[in-house]
C-alpha cells in the first residue's frame, strides 16, 4: 500500500493558455469549423434543390432568400468552407505520405491553403458573376 504522507506532484495537462498557437494549430480548427459549417451548407443546397422539384412559387421563394444580401454571405462563406476543406485534406494527405512535415514546409503549406481557399473562392464568384 502506498504511503499517503508522501504526494506525488503529476504533470498537468498542456491546454491553451500552455501553448502560444501556431498557424497548423488554427488550420486545424479551422478545419474542424468548416466540416461543420459544410453539414448546414448542404441542408442549404438540400433545400434548394427540393424547392426546385417543388414547383415555382416555392423555388422563387428560396431564390429570393438565397439572392439577398445575407444569402450572398451565406452562399460565398459555404464555397469557402468548401474550398478550404478540400485544400486541408489535400494538406492531411500530403502529411500522410510523408511529406512536408518539416517546420518550415507545414507553415508554407498551411498559408497556401488559407491563401488558396481564399483566392479560389474570389475566382469561383467572380467568374460565377460574369458568366451569368
């Protein structure tokens, strides 16, 4: 039986206010936040789509929601999520096979995906604005 007078001081936890947080740390939250983002970005598509089948009145007014303002917002911040979901992926699976693991190369693959996501969605929008 242990002896009780004698305590045995334990490690903490590391938690946030431990760590000082780096881009791969954000980049993965970040990742994390646009998965879910995603899952209501498609009951979104979802209802668009069901409006369609459901007729006119029904498809204009989802339309009408969707072209407003705050149905832009919503619409450009889901292809980001998008894109920048996918280009995270695309980071994991590098990572995966080995590659750019060195500090140096996370942090330049972590800015290409915030700078990628970012100018893919511009270009997606804008050439979704002068081809309509």
């Amino acid at each position: 039986m242990a002896n009780s007078s004698s305590k045995r001081v334990r490690p903490l936890s590391p938690h946030l206010a431990i760590y000082k947080p780096t881009i791969t740390m954000v980049m993965s939250i970040v990742h994390r936040i646009t998965g879910v983002g995603l899952y209501f970005g498609m009951a979104i598509l979802a209802w668009w789509l069901i409006s369609a089948s459901m007729g006119a009145m029904s498809f204009d007014f989802v339309e009408s929601i969707l072209k407003s303002f705050i149905g832009y917002i919503v619409m450009i911040a889901f292809t980001w999520a998008l894109i920048h979901h996918a280009l995270g992926g695309i980071r994991h699976f590098i990572w995966d096979l080995g590659k750019g693991l060195t500090e140096q190369h996370r942090y330049k693959i972590a800015w290409a995906t915030i700078i990628g996501s970012a100018s893919l969605t511009a270009l997606l929008w804008i050439a979704g604005f002068i081809l309509s």
